[in-house]
C-alpha cells in the first residue's frame, strides 16, 4: 500500500493526511463549479423488473437500486445522490447503461474533475444533512449546488486518491463475501450438527454420549422484563439494555448477571434472539431465557 504523510504546513488549505508527494495547496468550490447536475426522467413502477434479464438496464432511484427497465438515459460512470426521503443525500456509483428515475440527481463532473473521486467527495460530505422539509425530507439540486468543498488542484492527486479508496473497497467487498459464505457455512453445519446427522467427537477422538429429548421447560427458566422505554429515557451508564432491535443504549443499572438469551415476544419482531453477554437488561417487550443447569447460554442460543 501506498505510504502517506501527514501535511507539513501550517495555515494552508492543505488536508491533514495525503500522498507525500503532493504538496499544492487545494481550492474551496462549490459543488456547482465542479460539476452538473439533473435529476432522471420519470419510470413508471410497471415498467421496473425486480429480476435481471438480457435486455433491461438497472434502475436507479432515491435510495440506490430499484430495479431494471427496458430503457436507459444514461451510459458511462456517475454519482447518483437520492433526493427525497427519510435517506436523502446517499450516493450511489453506476456504471454503464442505467435509468436514474427522477428521484436520483445525476452527477456529471466538469473537466479537471475526476469521476469516481467525485464520488468519494460527495459521500464524505454527508448531504443529508442539507435536506429541507419535515415530512418528506429532500434536497433540490440548487441547494446540492451551494454545497462547499476543498478540492485538490491537480487531477493527478484526485486519481491518487480515488484509486487508493477504490483498493480499500475492494477488499471490503471480498472480505464481505467471505463473511456471507461463512455465515452460509454456519448454518449448514449447525443444521447437520443438531440433526444428528453430524457428531462431534472429544479431545481424544470418541463420540460424545448420546444426546437426549427433552422440553425446553426442563433444561430453561424463563421470565419476562418489566423494564419500560421511560425508565432508561434519560439514563446512562455502562450497563447494556436490549430492546426488539437488539442493543439500546448503555444505562447505569442491570438486572441480569450472568449470561442468557432473550426473545422478543410480540410485535414484528416476535421470536427474535440475542444473546447476551453479562450484565445487562432488557425492555418489557423482551423474555429472559437462562439455563438451569451449567450448559452454556451461548449453546440454548445457536440450538
């Protein structure tokens, strides 16, 4: 990997960490001086296919991929920033030919402008946070235009540091696809190892006794929270609380000491599990399952 340095000089319009090998100060610009931009033309949601098939391009709208159409309006490699809605300001690269519906503003970088260093900026400047509206939050492209920005002169430093970032997502993409086939290879295994159909042996090699039927009743205590959301409103500390999303917050109480699992007990979530390590407590739309016996939290977890 390339080295970088940090910026020698003080009071200049420099970023704090770059290629050593640039030291030109940068400029600030708006981002309609360094680019254009228009939102896409209307696709009727008939026309969007959720499946790829030959002959339909992908379909971009206000919070990335919708889907494919028969038509594209554009070919070639742009941002694309969502502008309606509770996500607003997301950046989405597309590359070839694709439908950007009139939900998604095209970015087009004016000359001297690298397009996937483009990109880059426009996701490190958190643009939803320029939206307008309370309902339905959005982002018209003459306010995405007033945005301001420091910028590298030279488009040899964008390049640089466009395929620097590119090099990093990439292996954040391969070591996401290892982590999805580990997960695939979780399940299979722990599917074949609680059917029997796969045994485990010990430390010397013989097989474990056999395993033995009983209810959930015997092996489990169960008891339900009476914790509610008002009581850790304005509560804070270094115990965690669960709720049917999983971890709320840190609160200053537990009521839990010891590991266990917890079940969401009603609403969407219902039959949801977490497990949960230590001290810890969970909200009154949760259950509490703990062992009885010495058997691991962690093994009722996964069973």
């Amino acid at each position: 990997m390339t080295n970088m340095a940090k910026a020698g000089k003080k009071n200049t319009n420099v970023p704090n960490l770059r290629f050593p090998e640039f030291d030109e100060e940068w400029e600030e610009k708006t981002l309609g001086e360094i680019c254009e931009m228009q939102a896409g033309k209307f696709v009727s949601a008939s026309e969007i296919k959720e499946q790829h098939f030959d002959g339909l391009f992908p379909c971009y709208g206000g919070n990335g991929l919708r889907g494919y159409t028969k038509s594209y309006n554009y070919d070639g490699k742009y941002s694309l920033i969502g502008r309606q809605g509770a996500l607003c300001g997301n950046v989405n690269f597309a590359n070839g030919k694709f439908h950007a519906t009139e939900h998604a503003v095209v970015v087009t970088p004016l000359n001297g402008i690298n397009t996937v260093w483009m990109f880059y900026l426009l996701t490190n400047l958190n643009l939803n946070q320029f939206a307008t509206g309370m309902a339905q939050p959005g982002l018209s492209v003459q306010n995405l235009e007033k945005v301001e920005s420091t910028i590298p002169k030279a488009i040899d430093e964008q390049e640089k540091i466009a395929s620097f970032l590119t090099l990093i997502d990439g292996r954040i993409s391969t070591q996401n696809k290892i982590i999805e086939e580990l997960k695939l290879l979780k399940i299979v295994v722990s599917q074949k190892i609680f059917s029997r159909q796969l045994r485990l042996k010990d430390d010397k090699g013989k097989e474990f006794s056999n395993w033995e039927i009983k209810k959930l009743e015997e092996i489990c205590e169960k008891k339900s929270s009476s914790i509610s959301a008002n009581k850790i409103e304005n509560n804070f500390g270094e115990y965690l609380i669960y709720g049917a999303s999983g971890i709320l917050k840190k609160v200053d109480f537990y009521e839990e000491e010891n590991d266990y699992v917890s079940i969401v007990k009603d609403g969407a979530g219902v039959g949801r599990l977490f497990y949960c390590n230590g001290r810890s407590s969970v909200l009154g739309t949760m259950d509490i399952v703990k062992p009885k016996d010495t058997t691991s939290a962690y093994f009722y977890f996964v069973y």
